[in-house]
C-alpha cells in the first residue's frame, strides 16, 4: 500500500465515520419512499396528482440530483422569506412528499431554514406539501386556504390554525 492510502486510512479511523444526514430523492439513495413518509403525505401526493389532471395545479418539471435539490431550496426560501412580515406562531418542520425532504424554518425575529433535517421536531407545526403546491403556493395560483381544501397542503399540529392563517396573510403579500 502506498504512503497516502495508510494515511488516509489513518485519518480515517482517527476520526471516525461520517455523520449520517437523512437522505431525499435529491440524494439519489432514496430506497424506500414509504420508509420516510409521514401520515397523511401519501394522500398529499395523491391530491397532487389529482389536481394536476385536472388542471387546477400546474405541474412542475420532474428535476432530479442537485439541481432537483436547488430548485426546492430556492422554493423553501422563499417560503422562509414570506413568513418573515409577521411573527410565526412557532416552529414548522416542512415535508415535501415527492422527494422526503425535510426541512426546518423556526426563530422568531430571524427566521432560520435548516433543510435535509430527520423530521419534525417535537411541538414543531408540520407543514405536507408537495414540490407543485410549493410552486402553486409561492407564484400566488393557489392560496394557502385554496390548497388545504384541495389536499394539496397539510399542516399538523396547528392550534387554532395559527400557523395556515399567517401563511396565508404571508402569501397574500408575497404575492400582492
């Protein structure tokens, strides 16, 4: 064995393995895509699908990889960003069911997105949505109130639906 290969074997036992970050379909390893859903994603996805033949959802193109995972980051930024004009009620994990990417936006007055997270935190608001009722949601073709009556946004957890009602009032100026 040469000199570099011991020593980066070395490095590697001296520090040990690689952390575990959960894994999407941007990731290209997403086995099973039941395994990393949450109730209710499965009936998203199908109102998802339902919409879009009936064409009361755009679809989006089918994008895959890094740039799949971009697109959606720029999506869920901009989410981020709309929810900024007020003050979120709480945390919100955020699952967008066609790839099982999870992601984060909590704080209060700097709101903070964290994406490829495990899953919802305990007592955060869980956000379903797929990556067309993201784009629908943020381009101002559908409403926050429009999606969750077609099954196109879910969101658990919610008191008082505190969470939907300032997305919506976010949405509304985001889009205005």
């Amino acid at each position: 064995m040469n000199r570099l290969a011991i020593r980066l074997l070395l490095c590697t036992l001296a520090t040990g393995p690689l952390p575990v970050a959960m894994a999407c379909g941007y990731d290209a390893i997403y086995p099973n895509p039941f395994e990393q859903r949450w109730p209710g994603s499965l009936d998203v996805a199908m109102a998802t699908a339902a919409a879009i033949s009936d064409r009361k959802l755009d679809p989006v193109p089918k994008i895959t990889g890094p740039d799949g995972f971009s697109r959606s980051y720029q999506w869920l930024n901009q989410l981020k960003g709309s929810l900024k004009g007020g003050q979120l009620p709480g945390n919100v994990s955020i699952l967008l069911v066609d790839s099982g990417l999870w992601s984060r936006v909590r704080g209060k007055e700097s709101l903070l997105l964290q994406t490829h997270t495990e899953g919802p935190v305990r007592q955060d608001r869980i956000m379903l949505t797929s990556e067309a009722g993201i784009n629908a949601l943020l381009s101002g073709q559908l409403s926050a109130a429009q999606a969750t009556e077609l099954g196109l946004l879910v969101i658990q957890d919610d008191p008082d639906d505190a969470f939907l009602k300032h997305l919506n009032k976010a949405l509304a100026l985001h889009n205005s």
